[in-house]
C-alpha cells in the first residue's frame, strides 16, 4: 500500500511539473490545450516583445538582441546562414544620428537544378517604435511600444514558416531566402541595403514575400495588382484552407515589400493591416490571436510551395510597374516651391548628399586609374515623394556617372514639394563629388572615408 502511494505522489509531482513547463510568463490554464505550433509562436512574440527590450528602435540593443533571436533560431533548425552575426549596416537615421543596424539573412536551398540561381525572399522587419516618456502630474514616465504585432508577429511567423520549410525542403524548386530586416521604420533602410548593397546582383530574384502585423484583423495579401501573384494567390485559396486572404491592389500601408516593388521584384504582402493599439504601448502579445495566426501560417507556407513550383517566366511583362519618364512629368524648380521637398525630415539638401555618400561605392577601375571629379546629376521627385528621374547632366567619367546614378535612383522617399498648397513634382540639381587622395598609410579614401589598401 505504502509503495503505492509513494508511485502516485511521484506520478502527481512529475505531473505539475510538465504542467508548469508548458507555461509561459502569464500563461493559464487554457494554454495546455495550444497546439505546438502556437505554443513556439507565443514564445517567439514574448522574447522579441518584451519589456527589456525596450520597444526595439532602430539600431537599438533591444533591436539586436531581436536579431541574435531570429539567427539562433534559424541556426537550431540547421539554417544555412548567409550573414554573420558581427555583420552590421550603419545608416543616417531621420533624427541625424548616424546608427548601426543588422539585417538577419538565411538560405533554404530549393531542390530542382533547372530553377537553380532563383530565388523567393521571404521578410520581416526586426524594429519597432522603441520608448519614450511623457508627463504625468509633473512626473516623467517612462513608456515601452512593445510593438507584439508589429512586427513581433511578422517575425515569430518567419521563425515558424523557417522551420517548415527547412523540413520539406524537397518541395522548394526555387531556393528562399529568408530574411530579418533592420531599420524598417528608417524608410526601410535595411530592405534598400539588402537590394542594393548586400549582393553583386538581384537577377534570379523572382519574388518577395513580407510578413507584417499578422497577429490580429482580418488576414489580406497585397500584390499590387499583379496578375500572376493574384492567380497563384486564388489556386492557392482553391485548396481546402483553414482560412483564405482577402487579397488587395491598394496597399494597406507602407512596408518592406515597396523597396522590393520599387526595384521591380514582384511582392506581396501578407498581413491583418492597422489595428487600435498599433503604435501604442497596448500592443502586447496579450493581444494577439496565436490560433489565428497559426491558420495564417499554414497557407502562407502553402502559398510559398506554390510560389516555388510555379513555371518560368514566372512574372508577366505587364506585372510591374514601369518607371514614369521625365518628359510625363511636369517638374517645378526646387527654388520656385513654396515649400521645399524635406528628405529624413530635413530640407537642406545636404542631408541627402549625407544619406548618398554613406552608400556611394568607388568604382574600382576608377580607383586604379585614378579618375575622380564631381557628376552633376538632375533628378526630378514627383508629387507623391518618389525619384521618378535621374539623368547626368555634366559626368566625370562612365564607371562614376553609372555608380552616381544608381545610389540616386535607389534612395528612400521624400516629402514632396508645394505650390500653392498643392504638391508637385520638382526638379534638382545634385553634386556627386567623387575625390581620392592618399593617406600616409597608404591607403585610398572617398570623401575621407577608406576604401582599401593602395595597390602599386
């Protein structure tokens, strides 16, 4: 009799303990009944949320440590991780400060060698609005936006959908990379870089998928009107799901998948749009719908199969948006607005010259030919705030003009120009100067900035 009882009490105390470690900090009783997967999606959105993170501002610690989160969790399902964890980006941030960000980026090689070099990216942001304080009876409070839906959900989904595919992978023709950005609130600046910077080229990039604000709403997809994402998008809903997307031609709001839509990369976005406590410190993972969420995930891996399998070309001519021509644009003089265009909040130009400059790369023929001197470019910002023209105007030399041009042409938005009260498109005139000058080092400097180590 005594060894039964003792056998039950051990059965009872082995019990509560695989009880309590189902909880998470908060959890009740009604979280034993959560699957696996909303379990992991509640973990994930708690760690990235919470409060010593401090609302995740650009280029904050709260930020990184959000980022080290996502990369260790690629890396424990085996992830091919294409960046380093030491490998930041800096960035002139809005308020002038000059800050250091990360983007997260790993690989899930697809399987079919005739799709081989094509690729879908798959994203979301890292960053958040941060903290502030504010005044309550004369007393300085301190206040967290926590920001679990955005973009905490758009990530702990990354996360999950990572894990799915990494363990199908037999069903990806196409490769995905998948990727945290850094900086979204920053005119996604870890989305231009990533374009951009971070690799030779973005040939073979069929796709872009963005994850963002998926934790409570009504669950849409936004492709721009792009014929074959919206018909991959209705075989997709074709299929018995545990729910579909509402999908959409007007975008909900800005996010990443524009500088993919900007660069011409097909994309759309999943996403359960604005919500009452977005950009307030409410947002908290008590608020988020994990069982909903977790129905969300389930068709966008399915959608992603799809997106991989689809034939090549993948994309019709008329999916993207052609850029405007400067002769359908009638441009203002940037002296004759009443007022100017402001870039990252600023009007003075030079602010822009600052955010050109920091991703300005000299050509390396120009280098060891020693060309330098100063491209005079015109470009024209229409009325919504876009570049929608860049021409070389006075140019130094082939390699410098192209390499001019190209930062211009990829920069962030504006805030366009009035006239009468009316925005209109306006015409500048930018200086792009391009200096080399030894060091007594020995090495070879842009605008004072080292590039590397002087060849003879």
């Amino acid at each position: 009799m005594t060894m039964k009882k003792t056998a039950l009490t051990i059965l009872l105390a082995l019990s509560v303990v695989t009880a309590r470690a189902q909880f998470l900090p908060g959890a009740g009783y009604s979280d034993l009944y959560d699957s696996e997967t909303v379990r992991s999606l509640k973990e994930h959105v708690s760690f990235i949320a919470a409060a010593d993170k401090e609302g995740r501002k650009a280029g904050s610690e709260g930020e990184r440590l959000a980022a080290e989160y996502l990369r260790e969790s690629f890396e424990k399902e085996g992830i091919t991780m294409l960046s380093t964890p030491d490998e930041t980006i800096s960035l002139l941030a809005s308020n002038g400060d000059t800050i250091q960000t990360r983007n997260v980026i790993a690989l899930v090689e697809g399987t079919d060698k005739s799709f081989s070099g094509q690729y879908i990216v798959i994203g979301a942001h890292l960053d958040g609005r941060g903290a502030d304080t504010y005044t309550v009876n004369g007393q300085q409070v301190p206040r967290i936006f926590y920001g679990a839906n955005g973009n905490a959900s758009g990530v702990a989904m990354l996360i999950e959908l990572a894990k799915k595919l990494s363990r199908s992978s037999l069903l990806l023709h196409r490769s995905v990379m998948l990727v945290g950005f850094g900086a979204s609130s920053e005119t996604f600046a870890g989305a231009w870089h990533f374009i951009h910077n971070r690799f030779p080229s973005t040939e073979g990039w069929d796709a872009m998928i963005d994850l963002d604000m998926l934790g409570c709403g009504t669950f849409s997809a936004f492709t721009a009107s792009n014929q074959d994402l919206n018909d991959l998008l209705a075989a997709e809903s074709g299929e018995l799901q545990p729910i579909k997307p509402e999908v959409s031609s007007e975008a909900p709001y800005p996010s990443d998948n524009m500088a993919f839509y900007n660069s011409e990369i097909p994309s759309v976005m999943f996403t359960t749009g604005r919500y009452p406590e977005y950009n307030t410190e409410r947002d908290t993972p008590s608020i988020l719908d994990y069982e909903a969420m977790e129905k969300e995930l389930e068709y966008i891996y399915g959608f992603t199969i799809r997106l991989s399998q689809a034939p090549t070309p993948l994309f019709n001519n008329n999916s993207v948006r052609k850029p405007q021509k400067k002769q359908e644009i009638k441009a203002v003089p940037y002296g004759e607005c009443d007022v100017k265009p402001t870039f990252l909040g600023s009007r003075d130009p030079k602010a822009f010259l600052d955010w050109v400059y920091t991703y300005l790369e000299y050509p390396k023929e120009a280098v060891a030919r020693g060309i330098q001197g100063k491209v005079i470019l015109e470009m024209v910002i229409d009325a919504k705030g876009n570049i929608a023209d860049v021409e070389v105007v006075r140019g130094v030399s082939p390699s410098l003009d192209a390499e001019a041009v190209r930062v211009v042409k990829a920069a962030p938005g504006w805030k366009p120009g009035r006239v009468g009260g009316v925005k209109v498109a306006t015409v500048m005139t930018i200086p792009v100067q391009f200096i080399l000058k030894d060091t007594r080092k020995g090495k070879v400097s842009l605008n004072g900035v080292v590039l590397e180590k002087k060849r003879k």
